[in-house]
C-alpha cells in the first residue's frame, strides 16, 4: 500500500462545493495534437505520459506528476512504491528520461514537478532527512534540503539564469525559496511559480480561497459576494504581457480559469468531471491557451480534447 501525498489531501480540504451552469465543451472527435504530452495515471494506478493519442506506461509507477521536453528527449517525474522492511509500503521520488527511470533516493519520498535547464535536470518534492519528510530539491540527482522543519515540501520549481525558484509550503505556511533562501507568504499553499520579466508570480490557496502572489503581494481570486462558492483553489499560473491566468477549482469537480480575476468554467462535471486532489498545468503558446485536465484531457482555447484513459497531472508542448 503507498502513502498519499499529504499535500495533496491538505489542498483537497480547502476546496468545498459549489453549484454553477458549466458549457458542454468536450469534443471527442478532435484528435490530440502529436506536439502535445500529458502526463498522468491510468485507473489502474499506473504512471503514463499520452502523446498524440498514444499512451506510454512508465515501468513500476503508480503516478506521474509533471513532464518536461528538451530537444527531443522526454523527462517525467512521478513516484514508485516499494515494500517497507517492517510491512507496508512507501512512496519512491523517480523520473524517467526517454523511457529510463531514475530513483532519487531518501526514501520514503515524493517528487512533485520537473523542470529542464540546459543539460541539468531539476526535481523538487519532499524527502527523508533525519527521519523527518522535509521540502527538497534535486539536481542531477544530488538531494538539496531545503530546511529542516517537518511536514514542508516543494511542490513547483523554475530556474531563471542561475536563479532557482521554488515554491510549496513550510509547516503552515506558503513560501518560496531563491537560491535556498525561505521567504514567507502567509498561511496556505503555494502550487505554482512563473516569472515574467523581473516579476516573480506564484499561484497557491489559502483558508479563504485561491489567491495569486505578485512579488510577495497578495492578490485574492475568490469573490465573498458570491453565495455559490465557499472556498476555491489556485494550482496553475501563467503569464503573458499585463495578462494573469490562473487555474484552479471550485467545489471540488468544476475546474476553473482567472484570466485577470475573471473566471471562467472549465469543464462540465456530467461529462468531463475533475478532481481537485490533483495539480494541473497551464501554458501559453503563440495565441493558445492549453489547461491540463485532471480525466486525462486538456484544453485548448474553449475546446476540451481527449487525450486518453485516467488522470492527467500536467501538460507540455513541443515547439
């Protein structure tokens, strides 16, 4: 039996339900498009990436959490379990490289994004050290802590130059790190992390709701007039010009999209529910807007096209 991801179960319980007129925007005959890789697990617990309408199953992994492309090879971080001396199981941070699967080691321990800089891979995610899970990262395989109070993890990562940006959380609360270095938000979790410009953004939830911090400043994505919705959740962002986006969820199958505080629904849950337990991605592309799914689909300007069978965790585009 292996661990849940207690990050992911801390997320979940800020997310509560609530009701909303959704379009029925799922196209099945749409084809993926061959330059778009999801990442993700099938019902039968099992790490895949989909490509192009194909699915590619990653030797022992129960899941996959991010996918990154450089040139033309394939990296994916995801987690293995493994049997614990004493009975049970445990969860293993891996990633793969064109197929080839890679242990991270401090076991028990879980890798939650990837991210590719020149010739050196970097995952983050949490670890054993002395006996406690901590926020982590790796580069090259080599561990990196990232402090030593318990019950934090590392959940985004980015390198700018030789700047490396990490976001998650620390105890309660939400931070980031540069260069190793703690800096604070406030209660709640950070998700994820884009930079544009000098501009550093990170999305992430907290008791209240979904929320985006801009070079440390707060900028809340809930509405308290809205009666509807109790508390929502921010997992993506993505930045272009003046332009934020954000994407997270509402009652816990409705995902959502802030372009500049505006939301906007997603997915219809009678045709393409969604999970808020797990992460999604966005990106921007030319003049495209693609949003990760959580049923192993993604969207695409309006469009929701299928890509496989399971749960997506991420998304990435070849050029």
């Amino acid at each position: 039996m292996k661990i849940k991801n207690f990050f992911a179960v801390l997320t979940l319980t800020w997310v509560c339900c609530s009701c909303g007129k959704d379009p029925s925007n799922k196209n099945p005959s749409q084809q993926p498009d061959p330059k778009v890789y999801i990442s993700g697990y099938t019902n039968l617990d099992r790490g895949v990436y989909w490509n192009g309408g194909k699915v590619t199953e990653l030797g022992q992994a129960f899941n996959t959490t991010d996918i990154a492309l450089s040139g033309s090879d394939i990296y994916v971080s995801g987690n293995i379990g493994f049997a614990l001396p004493g009975g049970g199981g445990a969860n293993a941070a891996v990633y793969w490289k064109n197929g080839q699967m890679t242990r991270l080691g401090n076991d028990p321990s879980y890798a939650n994004a990837i991210t590719i800089a020149g010739s050196d891979i970097y995952i983050c995610g949490y670890a054993t050290v002395n006996n406690e899970y901590v926020a982590v990262y790796w580069k090259n395989g080599i561990l990196q802590s990232l402090g030593d109070l318990p019950q934090s993890s590392a959940n985004a990562i980015l390198v700018n130059g030789s700047d490396i940006y990490i976001a998650g959380t620390s105890g309660t609360l939400a931070v980031y790190w540069k260069n190793g270095t703690l800096h604070p938000l406030e209660p709640g979790v950070a998700t994820a992390m884009t930079i544009n410009g000098t501009d550093l953004y990170i999305a992430g939830t907290t008791p209240i709701g979904a929320v985006y911090w801009k070079n440390d400043l707060r900028y809340p994505l809930y509405d308290p007039a809205d009666t509807n919705v109790f508390m929502t959740s921010g997992t993506g962002i993505a930045v272009s010009g003046q332009n934020v986006y954000v994407i997270g969820y509402i009652n816990q199958i409705n995902a959502v999209l802030w372009k500049n505080g505006q939301r906007k629904l997603l997915n219809n849950p009678l045709v393409a529910m969604n999970i808020s337990g797990n992460k999604n991605k966005i990106i921007l592309k030319d003049t495209s807007v693609y949003i990760s799914l959580n049923t192993a689909d993604y969207w695409k300007d309006g469009q929701i096209i299928h890509a496989g069978d399971g749960y997506a965790s991420s998304i990435a585009i070849r050029p």
